[in-house]
C-alpha cells in the first residue's frame, strides 16, 4: 500500500489515498504506522477517500490520532487532504478550487494557492463556525475544577480548552495537558492548548492533542484559540497564532459581539515524501 507522508506546519500525518486502498481496520493501522519508532512515524494516519453516498463533496477525510483514536476533524489535515488530492490526482473533481472536502463536522469549502511547479501550496479553510454550548463540546459543567476557572471551551467540530497563561509560568505544561486530556469534565476527552497573548493580534501557543500527546500545531486548537481570544476579550478577530511549528493565520468572521461568525484558517500544507506500507492493516 502506498502512503504519502506530510505536514502542515509541523503536524505530520501518514496519508493513504481511499480512492483505491481499502483499510479494514484504520485505527489498529494508525497505532502502527504513526509510530515514531517502529512504524513510518507521524501524529496519526489520514484517509482520503470519497464523500459518503449522497453527500455533496470532491474528497471525505477521516482522521485517525496516534493512539487509533478517531476524530471528528483536523485542520492542519484537511489542508494536506486538499493538497494530496490535488496534486495526486485523486477522486472525480482534483481541480476543484474551491474544493469541499467532508469532514465528521460536515462539508467544508477549502480554496488554495499554487507554487511555481502547479502544486497546492497554501490553502484557506473555512472551518465553520465555532459550537460554544456546553453539553455540546462536551464540557461536564459539573464536574468543572479550579484549575479551569479561566479556562474557555470551544468545539470546532472536536473538543478543545483553551488556558491562558498571564503569568511568567511555563507555556510548555506536558503534565497538566496528559492530565486534562482526561479531566472528568470532558466525556471524549479533550485537546488542550495552553496560550500566552503578546498583543491583540498575536499569541503563542503550546498544544497538548487529544490521542497524540504533544504537536507541533494543531489547526483546530488555533482556531479555538482566535475564539477564545474575542470571547474573554484579549485578542481581536483576526489573529497570527505562532504554534511550536510556525505560524497560522485565523479570522473569526462576523461583527462585534457576534458569535455564530466562521473561522477562516489560512496555512501551508507540505508533501514530505511516499513510500510503500507492507499491508493494509
Ligand atoms: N492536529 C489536528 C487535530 C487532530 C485531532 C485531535 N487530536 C482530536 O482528537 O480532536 C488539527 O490540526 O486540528
């Protein structure tokens, strides 16, 4: 089976083209083949596949976390998704531009840019428009601690808390993000991203992800962090979010106060290089 190795800002994943590979068992293959030590080595495994019958869509993505969990979406992902359909040739529509790809939170509508040689270079999601109802993410309010008093909860399609650090304390907190993970509070568990604002457009970012551990950036949780941002009134709509592997543009549409706006996400989407799988499981 051929697979093709990628990144997007850092956030590396194993792709399989779906169009013509069948996997029986993604999760048990992407504990093996994100390996870092035993396997190709990655984040997790990504499939590009076809839309579900009667869906509306050039491309499916599904997305696979280290430990062979299954998430709803990913945005570092869904831009390397565009780019391997693209450039690849993949599926009935490879040149669509704007290209829908559906995701576990629905169609979204990607546009991109092309490099000199005619490949996908940077590509614009439109992320949708963030899910701030507890019970929805989901958030137990109930089982809430201390420790997130200050914390803003946000669902781009998969769930993530955003904790600012106002202090000089530590940025990179490995611990408490494994800890947070798996918080009561949190029934899917979560990804956590600890933020320190440097200025109404900028912050820094360290991400703990939901069944990877540590990134290098998370597309997702940036978005989450632009909306976090506006609601506790530290940063503005449009942000620059410098993540571990660089940074990433985000824009929360919509007027002042308003909250049902999209996230648009603008970054780079990378093809590291292909090589040959033994199986297909
Ligand atoms: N790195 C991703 C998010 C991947 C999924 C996440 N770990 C989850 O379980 O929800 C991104 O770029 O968004």
């Amino acid at each position: 089976m051929r697979f093709t190795k990628m990144h997007g800002l850092g956030n590396d994943y194993v792709y399989v083209d779906g169009f013509s590979n069948t996997i029986d068992d993604p999760a048990a293959l992407a504990v093996k083949i994100a390996d870092r030590h035993f396997g190709v080595g990655g984040d997790g495994l990504i499939l590009a596949m076809p839309a579900e019958d009667g869906v509306e869509a050039d491309a499916r993505m599904r997305m696979f976390n280290a430990d062979g969990s299954e998430s709803e979406m990913c945005g570092n992902g869904i831009r390397c998704v565009c780019k391997l359909v693209h450039d690849h040739g993949l599926g009935p529509n490879p040149t669509a531009n704007p290209m829908r790809i559906q995701t576990g939170n629905g169609v979204l509508s990607l546009e991109y840019t092309l490099d000199g040689e005619g490949q996908v270079e940077t590509v614009a999601v439109d992320m949708g428009a963030p899910i701030l109802d507890l019970p929805a993410i989901p958030v137990d309010e109930s089982k809430l601690d201390a420790r997130l008093d200050n914390a803003v909860f946000v669902s781009m399609g998969n769930p993530h808390v955003v904790i600012y650090i106002d202090d000089d304390s530590d940025l990179v907190q490995p611990d408490l993000g494994a800890e947070l993970e798996r918080h009561p509070a949190f029934p899917n568990r979560i990804n956590v991203h600890f933020v320190r604002v440097k200025s109404p457009e900028e912050v820094e970012v360290y991400h703990w992800e939901r069944g990877s551990g540590a990134t290098l950036a998370c597309g997702t949780g940036a978005c989450a962090v632009c909306v976090a941002g506006v609601l506790s009134g530290r940063t503005g709509r449009t942000l620059t979010a410098h993540l571990p592997g660089g940074p990433l543009k985000l824009h929360w549409e919509g007027d002042e106060g308003s909250k049902d706006g999209q996230v648009i996400m603008t970054g780079p989407a990378v093809e590291v290089f292909t090589g040959e799988w033994p199986d297909n499981g």
